[in-house]
C-alpha cells in the first residue's frame, strides 16, 4: 500500500477527484478544495507529517462517513475515509485526515 502525503495533493486543489458509489450506483465527482498540513510536533518513526483534505460534493444527497474508493489520474486508486463536515449552498463538504 503507497503512503500518500501532502505533496500528492497539494498540486491538486480545484481537481476533480472520482467515487465510485456501491454496485449498480455509479461514481460521483468531489472536487478537491483544500489540502493543509496539520499543526503539532513531529513523531518520531512516523511515515508522513499529519495533513488534512477537504472536498466538495454538489449532489444533493448526503454520503455517509465511510471509506470510499477514490480515484484520480495523478494518484490511480485509493481507499479514503471522508466524513461529511458541512453542508453549503453547492453541496457538501467532507473532510479525510491522514495522521
């Protein structure tokens, strides 16, 4: 399994990034929105520096928190835990932690 870090996404903000939803449901595009490092002290014998991702989704459905399948040309395949956070005029925003 690749240990992803800030620097594969970073470069990707406003990119569209795609979910593939359970059998038979298709996929759904959530775009990426920002991607930050999270603040605190370093870890020793930690693979990556904690950071954060938030993307937007315009459907007009809430996803539950879960791991999603996750694909981008950049990136390939990725499973991701995205949690809903807010909900917006254009949609929903949800957030994934990597620590």
């Amino acid at each position: 399994m690749q240990i992803m870090t800030l620097g594969d996404f970073a470069s990707r903000v406003n990119e569209t990034f795609t979910v593939s939803l359970d059998e038979g449901q298709g996929n759904a595009p959530f775009v990426l929105v920002e991607a930050r490092p999270l603040s605190g002290q370093p870890v020793v014998g930690q693979s990556r520096d904690p950071f954060a991702l938030l993307f937007r989704n315009e459907a007009a459905i809430l996803f539950p928190q879960r791991i999603y399948q996750m694909h981008h040309e950049a990136t390939g395949p990725f499973g991701i835990f995205l949690v809903p956070i807010a909900r917006e005029q254009a949609g929903f925003l949800y957030q994934a932690v990597f620590n």
